[in-house]
C-alpha cells in the first residue's frame, strides 16, 4: 500500500526535543537546530545509538542549514514498536518532514541509518534532494541472520551492558579507540541505554532485506562513504556506486564503522562539499 502523506501539527522549537506521531501512531524524538528558512538536512542514526552520535555535524553546518535530527524507533526517546522493516523507517522520515512542513531535504545516515535514507530514496524520490550514505550496505550479507539472532540473544540474556563494550571493539579501530576516545564512549552510553526490545526490533529488520534493485535507478545526486577499516564494507560500497548513476564513492583513511564519530572533521569536509554553499536552489527551505 503506498504511503500516504498527511500534514499534522507538530509545536517544536529549535534547539528543543519534541515528538511527531507517525502513521501508525508511535512517536518519533526529533530536534530541529540551524538556520530559520536554510535548505533542510537531515540525519538518520546507526542501530544502538541515538540523534546526539551527529553532534559534531550540527556544529560544523548550523550555521548555513536547517538541520532535523530524530532517534530512530526503538532508539534515544522514541517508541518501542515490533514488526520493523526498513519501509517502515522509510515511512517514518516521510511522517516527520510531513509533521514539520518539509518538502525536499538532504538525508544523510549511517549504519542502519544508510539504508534508511536509501530507502526514503527509491520510494519517495520527490521529498529528497540527495543522499549521503556512509557505512550501510544495499543487501543483508551473508551470515546475517545468524549473526544478529547471537546478538539479540545476548542482549536479551544480559542485557546491553556487555553488548556495548562487545560492538564498540567492533566499530572503531584502535587508533580511534585513542584517538577519540570521549566520543567513542559516548556511543557506548548510547548503546548500554538502548533498550533490549528497541535493539531486537531493529536488529530483525537488518537479518533479511535486499535494496540492491535500487541503486540503478536513483536519478538524484546519492555520495557514498565508508570508514577504510569497516570490514566488507568499502567492497560492498564500491559496488553500490558502480551500480547508480552519477553516484561519488568516498574512503575514509583509519575510520571504522561510524565515520562522524570517529573522524567528524574529514566527515564534515565531505559534507560541505557535497552540500556547496546552502543556497535555497539545492532543497526547499523552512516556510
């Protein structure tokens, strides 16, 4: 059934969190920051983490962008819902932007977070003006399913504590590891405070998806990126831009899984150039 759009009235301030119900009635934390009437950008978090793992992107675009940033569901301060699937995510950046009078932004994710954004993509086409996806793959790889049916049952059986220290020695090198380490254990608070069910949920929509149809035909600017030291994943990034047209492919040197956190200033770089100077032509602004 193809979604359909309705505006609601969302009272939120900028700088403040406030919720948006979606279609199917949980509610959303969002936060708006930046520029009043600037072109929107907006930001989709990772699995186990939550709208704050963008910080050092606001500070570095708040000053030309309007910026929206939201938990994803079972995440940060939104709602805990069964049945996740990533048309569901897809349908919940739709409800926000409808909530809060935006029609076209620039969607940047990471992790679960890419393919949200890539998704919104190939099946809102209209609502985006480009995407920015770092560190998220077209299809569930191989293995999948088992992988993240131990992950949830660790997490059901002790809870996030031990799972966060497990996933940040996974995501981040060791460099980073030293490196940034204020911000790294930031990310592991997230994940210990992500709860059991929000993190399940999530995960068994990451068990068995494929998207890679939808490479081919996104006829809108779409910039890959990928952490150098993620595994896989700059081979599978590779071949996802040399599957969509006009597609840019970026590697960042010495990054592992979550690139803004571990290196925000190479990140924000690519950003600015991706994003050129914020004029009004590039997406539609605040009314």
């Amino acid at each position: 059934m193809a979604h359909e759009m309705q505006r609601q009235r969302t009272d939120w301030r900028r700088g403040a969190p406030f919720d948006v119900r979606c279609g199917d009635g949980a509610t959303i934390r969002c936060r708006i920051d930046g520029v009043p009437g600037a072109p929107w950008v907006l930001f989709s978090n990772s699995h186990a983490t939550n709208l704050s793992m963008w910080d050092e992107q606001v500070r570095a675009l708040e000053d030309r962008f309007s910026i929206l940033r939201y938990d994803q569901r079972g995440h940060g301060g939104s709602a805990v819902t069964p049945d996740v699937t990533f048309d569901r995510l897809a349908e919940d950046v739709v409800d926000i932007c409808d909530a809060v009078s935006i029609d076209r932004a620039t969607l940047v994710g990471v992790s679960m977070g890419a393919v949200t954004v890539l998704r919104v993509a190939a099946r809102f086409p209209q609502r985006v003006v480009r995407v920015v996806a770092c560190d998220g793959q077209w299809k569930a790889p191989a293995g999948a399913r088992e992988a993240w049916e131990t992950r949830i049952a660790a997490a059901r059986t002790a809870g996030m504590t031990p799972l966060a220290a497990a996933t940040v020695a996974r995501w981040f090198p060791a460099q980073s590891l030293r490196d940034a380490a204020s911000r790294i254990a930031a990310v592991e608070a997230m994940i210990r405070a992500t709860s059991v069910d929000g993190y399940a949920y999530c995960a068994m929509a990451m068990q068995a998806y494929d998207f890679s149809g939808d490479c081919p035909r996104f006829a809108l600017p779409v910039h890959f990126v990928v952490g150098a030291c993620d595994g896989a994943l700059p081979a599978t990034m590779l071949d996802m831009h040399a599957a969509t047209p006009g597609s840019t492919y970026d590697v960042i040197p010495e990054a592992g899984h979550l690139p803004p956190v571990d290196r925000p200033e190479t990140i924000n770089a690519l950003l600015a150039r991706y994003l050129g100077s914020g004029e009004a032509a590039d997406g539609d602004t605040e009314r």
